[in-house]
C-alpha cells in the first residue's frame, strides 16, 4: 500500500453538530438504506455468543445514522441477546465532541443508546483509508456520503473545481486516483471483515444518465461554484493561485468503476475475497427544494439551502485562500461567496437544488 496521506488537508464538515442540523437530505439517503442494511445482517451468522461488531465510517456528528443504528440494534436484539458494538470512525479532524454529544444525549437528538442495554459505542480517528478494526472482527460495515473524498488531490484542475468538470490529463488524474483510493478502501475493509460479513456502503456516483450531486436538472451546482469562483478572480477578489487551489479532492465513481474491482478474478480486492452482491443508483431529491414547492418562499429557500452546502466544501474554499490575508478578510471573501449563492438561488429558486444521486451496494465477504 503506497505511502500517501490518509485525508487530504482543509476537509472537515460543519461543526457542533451543525453539520447533522444542516444536512437532511443525507439523512433521507440513509434511512432509505435501513432495509438493505437488515437485509445484509441477515445473511450473516454469528457465532457463540460473540458480539455484534459494526463500524460506521465517515460518521460526522453521528446525528444523521442515529435512526439507521436505532433499526439495527432492535433488529439484532430481536436474533440474541449478544452485546452490540458500534465504532464510529471518522478522520481525526472531525468534531467528536459534537459526536458524543449527540451519541450520549446532550443535544437534541434523540440517542438510541440508552434505549436497549449492552450496546456500546466506540468512537475512533482511524481513517477509512487505514485499518480501523482487528482482522477478522466486523461484522457489517457501513458507510454514506464520505468515501468520495479522496486522500488528497492528484493535482489541481486548471478551470474548475471539481473533477466532474475536469477533462483530459486532468481527468485521467483523478480516475487513478480514484481507483487507487477505492481499492485501497477496499483491501483495508477485507482485512478487518469475519468471513461471511458485509459492507453497506452508500457512495456518491454519477449513474447511469451522468446525473451526480446537485446535477439532476436545472442549474449544475458544481458549475456554479466554479463560474462564482471564476467570477470572483476576473474582479481581482481572489488570485490565480487561490483558485486552482479550489480543487476539491473528491472523486465521483460511475457504477462501472465502483464494480470493476469486485467482478475482477485478476484484482487484489477480489483474492481478498470481497464480492459485490449487489449495486443500485437511486436519486433523493433535495429537501430544500422540495420543501420550497410547499411554502413558495423563494428568500426562506435560498437561507436554508446555503448551509447545507457550506457543511461540505467551506473547509477546502477557505483553506485555499492565502494566509498571507489577514482572518478578516478570508471571512469576509467566503461570507460574500456564498451569499453570492444565495442571492442566486432567490432569484431563480426553481433552478437550484442539491439533488443527491447514490449509489447503494452490498458487499461480501467470502466464507472460507
Ligand atoms: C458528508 S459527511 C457524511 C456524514 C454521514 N455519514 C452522513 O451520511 O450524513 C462526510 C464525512 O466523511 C468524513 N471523511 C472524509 N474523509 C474521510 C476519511 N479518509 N476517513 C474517514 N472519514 C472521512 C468527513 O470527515 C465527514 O465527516
């Protein structure tokens, strides 16, 4: 396994728990997962009175899986009486006082913790790019909405800010790095895997038709970062050398690429036993936009909608830009950024939306 780094630099989510409060949307995404991820415990047989072993990898605050997780334990305590453990693993920048905070009930969340005896949360900074786990130990892992960060960007993209806009060279940049995350991802999991257990994994995707997050009709959101952000460099606002360090270190993955490692007799993943049984795409349109259909408030839309934005790439915008400005100034650039955005989408409401576009697998891992 090559020796790059684990997480790329500036990626963290809104904190103090913000980030669950912001993101409903990923919620609806995991809750569409609950019976598919019964349906993988279901196939596996534990053995003895062992304990239940599950991971939740790219957790963030914890608030979005807390009904994922609620499902899961009334499902196994309906099998046995065996304990349960849940290691939430996240990269060690990620805010863990906001994840035990919702965990052990200090927020508004509702924790399914103290709901049934003898489950036992474990939190972990342990990348999804390492060993989270002992070998042979999980269970089930599952994991939504994180594996599309990559462990840093192979280069920057020349006019764009993400790689669903990169052509060429730039391009084939970002598929090797990519392939190489995806499998490394894979090859960590296969370790910490007992034969017999299963991946769930929820990962953003550009399916079928191209569709991919905030592109499945109307204004192209990743378009609109970059045509902002383009903006802001023709008026002198930020430097060329800020804006190329915009790229975001994500890689969207088709169906084909997410599969290629599991169907591959020839592929490391596959000698390590790992088999796909079964991948889909489905789209969950964005809360937001939905929500403004209802009440028609085109300013209550575009407030609403800005945060659940910011949660994800403020860290990579705003750690692009020089230190050598002073703190007032990098917050007064990123606030009239997304403010830019939110005057945008109240004046045309209708076009503006983070549809989020997934794909839903089922991985694995083979028994002997
Ligand atoms: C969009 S959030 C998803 C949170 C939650 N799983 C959900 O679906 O609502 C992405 C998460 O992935 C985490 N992440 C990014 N790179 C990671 C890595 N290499 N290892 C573990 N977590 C990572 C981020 O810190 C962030 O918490």
């Amino acid at each position: 396994m090559s020796k790059r780094p684990v997480q790329a630099d500036n990626v963290t989510m809104s904190a103090g728990g913000l980030y669950s409060l912001a993101t409903i949307g990923a919620k609806d995404v995991i809750d569409q997962s609950i019976p598919r991820v019964l349906s993988a415990i279901d196939h596996i047989e534990p053995q003895g009175d062992e304990h239940w072993s599950f991971s939740d990898m790219g957790c963030a605050d914890g608030g979005t899986s807390l009904d994922l997780w609620r499902s899961v334990t009334q499902h196994c305590r309906e099998k046995n009486q065996n304990d349960i453990q849940i290691v939430y693993a996240d990269q060690a920048r990620n805010d863990f006082n906001a994840l035990v905070g919702i965990l052990h009930g200090l927020t508004q969340f509702k924790s399914y913790l103290p709901e049934l005896p003898d489950v036992h949360a474990i939190e972990s900074g342990s990348s999804f790019y390492q060993p989270i786990l002992p070998k042979n130990s999980l269970h089930l892992g599952f994991s939504a909405t994180a594996m599309h960060w990559l462990r840093g960007s192979p280069r920057n993209i020349s006019n764009h800010v993400h790689m669903v806009g990169a052509e060429g060279e730039e391009l084939k940049a970002f598929e090797q790095q990519g392939r190489e995350d995806w499998a490394t991802i894979l090859l960590q999991r296969a370790r910490e895997l007992k034969p017999g257990g299963r991946l769930v994994f929820i990962n953003f995707c550009r399916d079928e038709q191209d569709r991919y997050l905030g592109n499945t009709g109307g204004v192209n959101m990743f378009d609109n970062f970059n045509a902002n952000w383009q903006s802001f460099l023709s008026d002198g606002v930020i430097t060329e050398q800020e804006y190329q360090a915009m790229t975001l270190p994500q890689y969207y993955n088709s169906v084909d690429e997410f599969s290629e490692p599991l169907l591959d007799k020839s592929s490391e993943v596959y000698k390590a036993g790992l088999r796909l049984e079964s991948i889909q795409t489905a789209v969950v349109p964005c809360p937001f936009a939905e929500d403004y259909k209802t009440h028609g408030n085109a300013e209550q839309f575009a407030k609403a909608y800005i945060p659940t934005i910011r949660s994800w790439n403020e860290s990579v915008f705003a750690g692009a830009l020089s230190n050598d400005r002073s703190r007032q100034e990098r917050v007064e650039i990123i606030e009239a950024y997304y403010q830019r955005y939110q005057d945008q989408v109240a004046a045309a409401p209708a076009e503006h939306g983070m549809g989020y576009v997934h794909a839903y697998m089922t991985i694995a891992k083979e028994v002997g």
